[in-house]
C-alpha cells in the first residue's frame, strides 16, 4: 500500500515556465541593446550634423574676411597713392620757398650795394622793395602750404597705420579661423576613416576570409578573376553574386553617413602588363580596365547603391601591385580596386 501510494503521489517536474521566463529575458536584453544601439546612432548623427554646421559657419567667416581684407588692402594703396602726391606736392613747395628765398637775399643784398653805390636812386631802390615784399608774402604763402601738406601727410600716416593694424588683425583672425577650419576638416576625414573601417570590416564579414579578396592599405580589393572571366568585362555567377553582396553593405552605409557627408566608393580597373591580343573588343588594357569598372559600378546601380556615390576610374597596367613576369604576379595585377574617399 505504501508503494502504491507513493507512485500515485509522484508527479514530472514542469520544465517549460522556466524557459519561458529565460526566453522574454533574452528578448527583453535584446530590445534593450537595439534601443541603446539607435539612441546612440541619432546622438552621433545629431553630433556630426552640428559639426557640419559650424564648419560651414566657419568657412563663411573665412570669406567675409578675405573679401574685407582684400577692401582694405585696397584702401590702403589709395592712401599710399594719395600720401606720395600729397609728399611730392610738399617738395617741389619747399623747393620753390628755397627758391624764393634765394631771390630774395640777392634782391636784399643788390639793394643795400645799389644804396651805397647811388645814393640818389630813390625810384629804383623803391621797386626793389616791392620785389621784396612780393618775395616775402610768396614766401609766408608758401610756408602755409607747407604746414597744410604737413599735416594731411600726418593724417595719412596715422591712416595707414590705423589700416596697417587692422590688417595685421584680420591676418590674425583668418589664421585663426583656417586652424579652427584644419581642426574641423581632420575630425571629417577621422570620422570617414571610421566608416571605412567600419565598412571594410562588414565586407570582410560578408565576402568571408578569401585569398583573392583583401584589404590593401585603404583600399579592398577584387582580384579579377572573382568577377570575370580573363580577358572579358562580363560577369560570371560568382561575379554577380559577390557584387550583390558587396552592393548590400554599401546600401547600409548610405544610410548610416549622415547626407551632408560628400563621398564616394571609387572603382578602380587594373590589367596586368601584357598587351591584348590583336583583334579583340579591346584595344589596350585601358579599355578593358574602364570597361570592367563601369560594368562593376553598374551592377552596383542595378542592385540599389545611388549613382553620386559611385565613381568608375581606369588605370590600364600602369599602376601594379607587384613586379614580375609570373603568372602569380599577373593574377595579383589584375584586379578591381574599392576605395571609399571624399569627394
């Protein structure tokens, strides 16, 4: 009886609240990571926007005092002009003063010589002192022109000093400013840097760790024979299959550059260095390099990446990676280049 009563009283343990509780925990981590993931995209897009912002501002400060530099540059050889008239104007006075001055004593001298030789010539004598007094009163009228020219020279002076301390301060605030600019400018090419790295890293994820597919310095690389066959510019599968990957990530990085962010995904054609074979489509490497890397920016186009950030370039074999005259140098050569830069 004992052990019948036992077995009836004995019931399974109930696993399944367990695990549902572990499972809306999970989730509830999971929406709590998402969350903070996009707060923290919208203050980082706020953050750039603002630097944007100032960068902009400070460029048209930059501008405004060019333009008012160059005004008062211009104000300043004006007032050059003016005071080099106004200081030759000042010396050919001195020298007609110097001049009349002269006359005068010789007309003073011959009329006490003429006085003691004619002690009779009262008329003669009498016009000499009207020359005098003429001499005399061109003389003082002369010495007033100069103190006049004197003191618009002085005035002139203290203008272009006062300019010469405006343009020292203008210099000042532009240099200032083109530091502030730099500064600016450095933390756009970081943040850039950051979503080449960012970028080049989701390739990698998504492409997988291929031989023939590599990051070289700030530039991804496609060896051509990924994408095409030898010789051709058009795709196989496997082409299309990694461009449409290829194509997914730039799509996801259009959408996290903030759009005042100007930038470009340049495609870059590169043949190795033996010449095409006469009679084919191509007539040089570089049309087979142009050709390959304006079917590769199409594909993009086709599969969503918005045409303005794409660019096709064509470097024929003039650019290789490596020397030699192997076929493993050859193959490296031929390649398709994926550099992300600003514009």
């Amino acid at each position: 009886m004992t052990m019948r009563s036992a077995r009836r009283r004995y019931t399974p343990f109930d696993y399944w609240p367990g695990f549902v509780d572990a499972l809306s925990t999970l989730v509830l981590v999971i929406v709590f990571l998402l969350s903070v993931f996009m707060l923290a995209q919208f203050f980082l897009s706020r953050e750039i926007s603002g630097k944007d912002n100032a960068l902009v501002k400070l460029q048209k400060q930059i501008a405004q005092l060019t333009e008012l530099l160059s005004l008062e540059r211009g104000g300043r050889a004006e007032l050059d002009g003016e005071a080099s008239r106004l200081r030759a104007g000042l010396a050919e006075a001195t020298a007609e003063r110097d001049q009349l001055q002269s006359r005068l004593t010789a007309l003073q001298q011959g009329a006490v010589a003429g006085a003691d030789a004619r002690a009779g010539a009262d008329v003669a004598l009498d016009a000499e002192k009207r020359l005098s007094a003429q001499a005399l009163a061109q003389i003082e009228l002369l010495n007033q022109q100069i103190s006049a020219l004197r003191r618009q020279i002085a005035a002139l002076e203290q203008a272009l000093d006062a300019s010469e301390n405006r343009d020292k301060e203008s210099q000042t605030k532009i240099a200032d400013l083109g530091k502030r600019l730099n500064v600016a400018l450095a933390q756009r090419v970081q943040e850039l840097q950051q979503y080449r790295s960012d970028f080049f890293g989701r390739l990698r994820e998504i492409l997988g760790n291929r031989p023939d597919i590599r990051v070289v310095g700030d530039r991804f690389v496609f060896q051509s024979e990924v994408l095409f066959p030898v010789g051709s510019d058009a795709f196989d599968e496997q082409g299309k299959a990694a461009l449409d990957r290829l194509a997914g990530a730039v799509r996801d990085l259009e959408r996290e550059i903030p759009p005042d962010v100007p930038w470009t995904l340049r495609i870059d054609g590169h043949t190795d260095d033996r010449p095409i074979a006469a009679g084919g489509r191509f007539a040089s490497n570089w049309e087979l390099s142009a050709a390959r890397a304006i079917a590769v920016v199409r594909r993009l186009v086709e599969d969503g990446v918005s045409p303005k950030h794409l660019v096709a370039a064509a470097f024929g074999e003039f650019q290789p990676l490596e020397d030699g005259k192997t076929e493993e140098v050859y193959a490296r050569n031929r390649r398709i280049e994926i550099r992300l830069t600003d514009r």
